[in-house]
C-alpha cells in the first residue's frame, strides 16, 4: 500500500494475532482500525500502532451483538472515508468434544467467528467493492484434519472456510479479494491457556508439555504470532491480488494429508 491513504479493519487486535497483524501492518497501511472486546490490551495495540506512524482508531465492541458491524464501519467510514482491507481474527471455538458440547457453547462460538466475521463483511463490503479491497477469515488446522475430540471446532472452522469460498465467489464479481488463513500451534496466551490443561493430562508441568507438544504434533516448534501476521500482509497486499478463494493452512507441517 505504501504511503497512500488506506485502512484496514483488524477483528481480535487485543491479544495474540490479531494484535500482531495490527501491529505488521501498521508498516504497510496509513490508519488501523482496532476490534476487540478488551479495552485495555486495545489500547495498548493502539500505541504500538501509533509508534509506526499509522493512525489507529480502537473499537471495544462485542461482535456478538449484531448492531456492532454497523457500527464499527460507520465509524471506520466517517473517521477515514475508505476500508482496503478487512481481517476477520477475533473469536475461538471452545475445544470441547461434540457430543459434550452444550447449544450455549456451540452458539458462543458460532455467534462471534462466524456469525461476528460474516456481519462485518456485509457492512464492509460496499465500501470494499469501492476501493476493491481485500478480506481475510481465520479459521483453524481442525478444519482440515478433525482430531478425536475436536469435532466441534473442526466443524466451525470448516464453516468459515466455506463462508470465505461464498464471500469469493460475490468478490469475482465486485472486485473484492477474499481468502481464508488455518494457522496451526502457535504460541499465544489462548494457546498457554490450552497447555494448562492439557498439561495434567499427561502428568507434565506447562513448561514440559509446551516442549512436549510438537513433537507429539509432528512439528519441529510451535508458530509465532508474527509469523501468521507476515502472511496476512502478504494476502492483503498489492502482490497477492490475483489470490482469491484460498484456503491458507500455515501449520509447521502439522497436518500431513493432501
């Protein structure tokens, strides 16, 4: 983008990558506009985002609550004028067995990674179609290889993978990008929150099971938070426009099936 005007909508900024696109395309975009439910860490993504000389606007909103998309675009829209690219980060499925699941859990995660992402890119995308501009959802590895146990979050993922492919089929014809990213393990907080469980599991210190854990993966280390942020600057970038449709799975290798 360089040193045009352009703006680009990071849902999930607060915390880890989310936080971490906000903060690589900063580099590349001249205004961020921040989306998370936690005022405090979005504020601090904000001043990081400033420090690169992007502007940043934060918005504490719950995507969950419909009025939200709305909202956060007019925003956007009034503040700036334009949205070049849209980043739908924020939201985590609970990684709770199918069939243990309760309808107020499968609803939460349903309500803010799809139903949240697929809101905001409606409201987003007349404004898209005009500066034809780029959208990415994030959906997870579960979505490509279900393990015992993850059914639900597989099934979920999927479906933002599919949401993204309907979105691109419409982008063909308004001039707006559209892909999906699968990261794999990567170290964030949520990730740390995971090893805490899964530590006693298998009568290990969290410290043992986050050294443990790509091995039993298959991967030689967990992903860094920076590292899926590259990728997203990459697919909302210049080089990346004639990608659209895809299915991005960065997973150090992880998942071994075609």
């Amino acid at each position: 983008m360089g040193n045009a005007k352009s703006v680009a909508i990071i849902t999930g900024a607060s915390q880890g990558i989310g936080r971490a696109t906000a903060i690589r395309l900063a580099r590349d975009f001249s205004a961020i506009v921040l989306v998370a439910r936690d005022k405090d860490n979005l504020e601090t993504t904000a001043t990081e985002v400033r420090s690169l000389r992007a502007e940043a606007m934060a918005s504490a909103l719950d995507l969950r609550q419909p009025q939200s998309a709305k909202s956060i675009i007019e925003g956007t829209l009034e503040r700036f004028g334009r949205i070049d690219a849209l980043l739908n980060i924020a939201g985590a499925v609970p990684q709770i067995d199918l069939f243990q699941m309760t309808d107020a859990q499968w609803n939460d995660g349903m309500a803010l990674k799809l139903n949240g992402a697929r809101r905001l890119t409606i409201e987003a995308w007349g404004a898209l179609k005009a500066s034809n501009g780029s959208v990415v959802f994030v959906s997870g590895s579960a979505a490509f290889a279900p393990k015992p146990g993850y059914a639900a979050v597989a099934t979920i993922n999927a479906a933002i993978n599919a949401l993204a492919k309907a979105f691109a089929e419409q982008g063909i014809k308004d001039g707006v990008q559209v892909n999906s990213v699968s990261p794999g393990a990567v170290m964030t907080g949520r990730r740390r929150v995971f090893f805490e469980s899964w530590a006693p599991a298998h009568n290990l210190t969290v410290e043992e099971a986050i050294k443990k854990f790509p091995e039993q993966a298959g991967i030689t280390r967990l992903g860094k938070p920076e590292e899926i942020a590259d990728l997203m600057a990459y697919l909302v970038s210049t080089a990346a426009k004639w990608m659209t449709g895809s299915s991005v799975r960065m997973d150090g290798g992880e998942i071994k099936g075609i």
